[in-house]
C-alpha cells in the first residue's frame, strides 16, 4: 500500500492514501546517482520497512516549511551557481530532459501533473 504524509491547515502531519494518481506513480532512478543513494540509506535510514528515506531532525517525516533548512538547500544551491533554484524546478527540469530525448511525448505532460514551463 501506498501512503502519504498531508499537511493539514492545523499543522497537524496526517499519514493516508496519495490524494491522486500522480502520488501512485512509478519513478524512475538515473543509474548516476544509486551510489549516493545506497549510501544515503545505509548512513541515515533505519532498516525496517516503514522507515522514511528522508527523515526530519527526529526521525519523523519532513516538513516543507522545514525543507531548505535541513536539507541545506539554498547553500547546496549556491555552490552549483544557480542561487534562486527551487527543488520542485529539478521535476520540471527532468520532465523537460525526458520530452527532448524522446522518453515521454508532450501529451504525456498532463499526467506527470506539471506544465512544460522552463526552471525559474
């Protein structure tokens, strides 16, 4: 079964099913980056099952409003040199990758759920 974590408007953290189909999909990895992967798991993730690959300071699930923090994002950002990179704009960014190789045609935009905007 799959499950996700829902953010209520009262801050409360609420573990339920994907609110669509597009929470249901299947995601592919790039071979590139299953090193740092397997070692991410083996550093910081616990091995029973239900445990989470992405973890807040407590073991428990991730808050957006939390993510560039913990995540150090804004300063992994700036070292790449693109300052202002959002996370969500890596997804388009790789939806866009994918339409120009041929993975995936145009009219399957809709059902990854994004629009064929460029990064910001």
């Amino acid at each position: 079964m799959r499950l996700a974590y829902v953010e209520r408007a009262t801050g409360e953290l609420a573990l339920g099913p994907p609110k669509s189909k597009a929470g249901k999909r299947i995601v592919g990895v790039p071979q590139a980056i299953i090193p740092a992967l397997r070692e991410h798991l083996r550093l910081y993730v616990k091995p029973d099952a239900g445990a989470l690959v992405f973890a807040g300071i407590k073991g428990g699930p991730m808050r957006r409003s939390g993510f560039n923090k913990l995540s150090g994002w804004v300063e992994a950002v700036k070292v790449i040199g693109v300052p202002g990179l959002h996370f969500h704009d890596l997804r388009h960014t790789g939806n866009m990758i994918a339409a120009d190789s041929g993975a995936a045609s145009r009219t399957s935009w809709r059902a990854w759920g994004t629009t064929m905007s460029a990064p910001r």
